[in-house]
C-alpha cells in the first residue's frame, strides 16, 4: 500500500517552491530510473537533458505557454528522441549485449538481422513515432519514482518543441524534444496540493476477465 499512498500523494504541481533544490542523490535515483526504463527491444532511442540552469529555465517560459513551472522547478528534465534509429545503433545495443553478458554472436545474429531489416523496411515516420512511445513510457515511470522518493512534479505537453529545439541546439545532437517534466518541490500555497483526486471508480475503468 505504500505506493498507492505515495501515487495518492502526487500531483501535477502547478507552483514550485523555487527556493528548495533536489540533492545530488535525488538527481542521481531520476537519472537511473530514465536509464532502467524498458524500451522496445532495449533499444533506447532516447535521451534525457537534465537541466539546472535558472537563466536557461526562465527561457523556457515563453515556449510552455508561460507554465512558470519550467523556470521555478529545482530541475527541468527534457525527454528526446534520436531523430533516427538507424542499423549502426542496432548494431551498438547487440555489440553492448555482448560484451554485457558474454553473449556470443551466434546467440544474438538472427535477432540482430531480423532488427536491422524490420527498421530499414520501416519509415522514417514510424520510427520517429515509436520512439516517441517510449518517452511516454519513461514519464510514466519517473513519475512513478518522484512520487515514491517524495519529489513533486508535473508532467508537461504544452510547450513548442521546435523553439526548445533550437534553445537546446538539439539538431547538432541529432535530438528532438518531446516532454518536459518539472521537478523539485510543491509551493506552501499551491492551491492544487490540498485537493482531492478526481478520479472514476475502479469499477468504471477496470474490466477483469476471469
């Protein structure tokens, strides 16, 4: 029960208490959480910018639809995607499993072909759009985290991808932008701390099949 105590105990938060930091531990458990995270077929099409930078957080204002949670939050964490997963990364994730595990090729060649062929078949589109997938899946789980180690957050969509892109000079990283999550501690005046969840019943949103 208590995760359920702790996912009761979360929020979006809407203001931040900009005076309050996330120790280097805190920061070091989100970092691991983004790392352990699944993907499809572990491949990590992903990237998190992890940023501590109030000037640089004040920026980000005008490109989230002026949320001040960017620029208040301890930290400000940007989830990205490779703009490409192409067959040399494909070959870098077998060769990593390898050399992780002492796994031989023979183990890993049929797999890493049936990937290499399934991408290069596949649109770029598609595989922009599947990577996507799995930075949602990663908030999810970091918000998760943040609310089991009692870090405040707010999961965010609202914001202009392509200005936070240029902010980032993403392009020369081969990187785009996709979440923004504001981390750090809830404001004493927050008027959404005291609040209570809305949400339906399980019965409503539950279907079990016996």
């Amino acid at each position: 029960m208590d995760i359920i105590n702790s996912l009761k105990w979360r929020y979006a938060v809407k203001k931040f208490d900009s005076s309050k930091k996330l120790s280097t531990q805190q920061v070091n458990t989100l970092k691991e959480a983004f790392n352990l995270t699944a993907t499809s077929f572990g491949l990590q099409p992903v990237k998190m910018i992890v940023i501590n930078n109030k000037e640089l957080q004040e920026k980000f204002v005008e490109h989230s639809y002026y949320q001040r949670q960017v620029a208040d939050a301890s930290h400000l964490l940007v989830l990205c995607i490779d703009t490409d997963t192409t067959t040399n990364d494909i070959n870098n994730y077998f060769n990593l499993e390898k050399e992780t595990r002492g796994t031989s090729e023979d183990v890993v060649s049929a797999f890493r072909k049936q990937l290499v062929e399934m991408y290069e078949n596949m649109p770029l589109e598609k595989r922009q759009l599947s990577a996507i997938y799995q930075t949602y899946i990663i908030l999810g789980n970091l918000l998760t985290v943040c609310a089991v180690e009692k870090i405040d957050s707010c999961p965010m969509e609202g914001f202009v991808s392509d200005k936070i892109d240029e902010l980032l000079n993403l392009k020369a990283l081969n990187l785009k932008s996709v979440l923004l999550l504001p981390v750090g501690f809830r404001s004493k005046d927050d008027i959404m701390s005291g609040m209570k969840k809305v949400r339906k019943k399980l019965s409503e949103t539950i279907i079990e099949i016996n």
